[in-house]
C-alpha cells in the first residue's frame, strides 16, 4: 500500500451484505477548511444497509461503486487552509457529510473541521464511533425538535437501539417521564438507562398500557405494525409526534390532523456543536454508550447481517485496525 492509497469497504453493485469487500483506494487530501481524519472507528446505522441495498440515501450517492458510511472517530492526521480549531493529533469525532458521501468505512476520511467535535475523552474510538449519527438523532429530535421540558411525558420506540438510548438518556437529562417500549430481556438496561415504564411490544400493544403522552420519539415507523400510526393515540391533544425511520404519509399526516396531535418528518443534520455538548454529558457520566459489539473493516458484511436483524443492543461498529483496542 503507497502513501497515497487506503483500505475501504467499496461495493460495486447494490445488494446484500455479501456485496461489500475491502479494497484499496486512493487516500483523501484535505481542502481548505477541511482536516484529514485517520480513522480508528466507523460507526454502522440503518441508513447505511439501506443505502447499500438501494434504498437509503443511494439517490444522493449515486450508482456504486462508493464507499458507505457516516459515522467516525479518530486523529486529526492533517489541517486544511485555514483550520484553526483543530491541529494534527487531535481526537475527535463527528458524522460529516451527512446525506451526501461521507466515505466513513475506510482508514481515511476528509470533511470540514466543524464537523468534529472533540471525542469524549473518557471514551475510546469504538465507543466514541458509535456516538454521531444516533444520537445527533436522538438530540435534534427530542431538544431541538420536540423542546422537551421537564415533566413532559416522552414515548421511545424502539429504545433499545442506538437511536433509541441516547433518545431515552437525553429525555430523561431533561426531566422528562421517559416510556420505553423494547423486548423483554432489555428492560433492567433500560430502567438504569432512566426509562421510568418500559413497554413489552412483543406482548402488549403500547396503546393499551399507556396514554398522555406529549411527545413520541417514534424509531420503528409504519412499515412495521403500523407503529408510527398507532402512537397518535396515546399522544395528548397538541401533541407531537417526530416521525424519526421513514417520513410523514399523506395518510399519517391525516390521521394525526384527525387526532388533534401534530407530526413532523425528520432527519439528521452534521452538528459539531451538538456533540461538544453531548461529549460533556457523557464525559460527565450522564449518558452512557453501549456497544454490542466491533467487526473489523473485513467483516462489514457480517456486521451488516447484525444490524440488518433489527435486534442490536445499542451499536455496532467497524474497526480499522489502528489503536488500542482495534479489533
Ligand atoms: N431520519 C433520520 O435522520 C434517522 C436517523 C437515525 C435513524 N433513523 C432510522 O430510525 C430507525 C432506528 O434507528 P436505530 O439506529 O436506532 O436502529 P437499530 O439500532 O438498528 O434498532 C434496533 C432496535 O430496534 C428494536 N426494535 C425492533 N423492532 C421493534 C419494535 N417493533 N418495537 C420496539 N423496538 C423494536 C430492537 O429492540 P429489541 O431487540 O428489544 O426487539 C433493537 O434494539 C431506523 O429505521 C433508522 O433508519 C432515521
């Protein structure tokens, strides 16, 4: 491998997890206002299996072959132009780029330097990898979209995955009465994690076990059980509900109009800012960061495969195969 050239998941065709394999690319140079970040760890999301089977963000990225991606910890490597925030040998961490190519499964990424922020040092880069894109979700939903206040009862769906802790944390950070729905086997984790109820969904309908609630993080959507749908019942009259997996349909956006609650689309936008605040809480011992498990580069598509089953534990995240802990 030269100077110039990297290790990076590429995939040349959409499909399944088999479609990825490691290959040898020609490494980023940072532009003005960008820094070069060495990666020690990628972070995997949803979005990336989506993408890689076509669906996803694959209309931004365009036809493979491309690298996918987002989330990212490591070591400033190099400063672009004009960056006086950050400088070689750095720590940091971010989700840059995000919706368009980020190229994050790779030992090298280039993007703006506000774009990091400095990772949590109390963290190493596998778990700091498995911070970015989940829980800029679960912050621009539950404080920068839903203003949650202390008091407010708040549902989380899905509140087991990686969206969904950080969502049930922040919630709670806030003062809120957190509701929680998840299997069974993750509701001792939950409860430490401030979950005040945690709801079976595999044996009850969380319509029927609770009500009043002001705002529904909803991380599950209509596609399965018509979840989304089925959340505007418990809300309160006004109440709002982040529709976080797969956007509003005209039909829930009529049905919420009908229910007197309001619905609001979303998706995630790059924040430095944002996660300086959220190293601090977890530097501060507020939020914890739970990650099931770490692949090396090589094995995205089994960790793809893991993910693809919609059971993970908080995160999962690829390794590059640099610094303590790699592998
Ligand atoms: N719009 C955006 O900007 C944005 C940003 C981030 C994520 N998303 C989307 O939000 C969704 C969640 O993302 P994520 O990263 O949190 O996913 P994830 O980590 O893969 O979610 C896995 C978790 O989902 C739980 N789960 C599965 N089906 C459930 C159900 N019917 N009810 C309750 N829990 C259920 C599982 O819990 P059990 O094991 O207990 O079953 C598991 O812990 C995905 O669709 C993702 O694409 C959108």
């Amino acid at each position: 491998m030269s100077a110039d050239t990297m290790r990076a998941v590429v995939q040349d065709t959409f499909g399944g997890p088999e479609a990825l394999r490691v290959a040898e690319v020609t490494r980023p140079v940072p532009l003005p206002t960008e820094v070069l970040v060495r990666v020690h760890a990628a972070g995997i999301n949803p979005v990336d299996w989506k993408t890689r089977g076509g669906s996803g963000m694959a209309g931004l990225l365009g036809e493979p072959p491309f690298t996918l991606g987002w989330d990212v910890s490591g070591v400033v490597e190099e400063v672009g132009f004009g960056v006086t925030t950050l400088k070689a040998g750095d720590e940091v961490y971010g989700m840059p780029w995000f919706p368009r190519a980020a190229n994050a499964y790779a030992e090298y990424v280039t993007a703006p330097a506000r774009q990091f922020a400095r990772k949590p040092a109390t963290l190493d880069h596998v778990h700091a990898a498995a911070v970015p894109l989940a829980a800029l979700t679960a912050w621009q939903a539950v404080v920068d979209t839903a203003r949650v206040r202390a008091g407010q009862r708040v549902l989380v769906t899905a509140a087991a995955g990686g969206v969904g802790h950080f969502a049930v944390q922040f919630a709670r950070h806030l003062g809120a009465h957190v509701v929680a729905t998840a299997g069974a086997a993750r509701h001792p984790w939950l409860k430490e994690l401030g979950a005040d109820e945690v709801i079976d969904y595999t044996s009850t309908r969380f319509e029927d076990a609770t009500a009043g609630i002001d705002v529904v993080i909803d991380l599950v959507g209509d596609d399965h059980d018509l979840t989304g749908t089925r959340s505007l019942k418990v809300l309160r009259p006004g109440g709002l509900l982040v529709a976080v997996p797969a956007g509003v349909s005209p039909e829930l956006a009529a049905a919420a109009e009908a229910a007197g609650v309001r619905v609001t689309p979303f998706l995630v936008e790059p924040d430095g800012a944002a996660l300086t605040t959220i190293a601090a809480l977890i530097d501060a011992g507020e939020v914890a960061v739970e990650v099931e498990r770490a692949f090396p580069l090589e094995q995205a598509g089994a960790a793809h495969a893991r993910g693809e089953a919609g059971r993970t534990r908080g995160k999962l995240v690829l390794t590059t195969g640099v610094g303590p802990g790699a592998n």
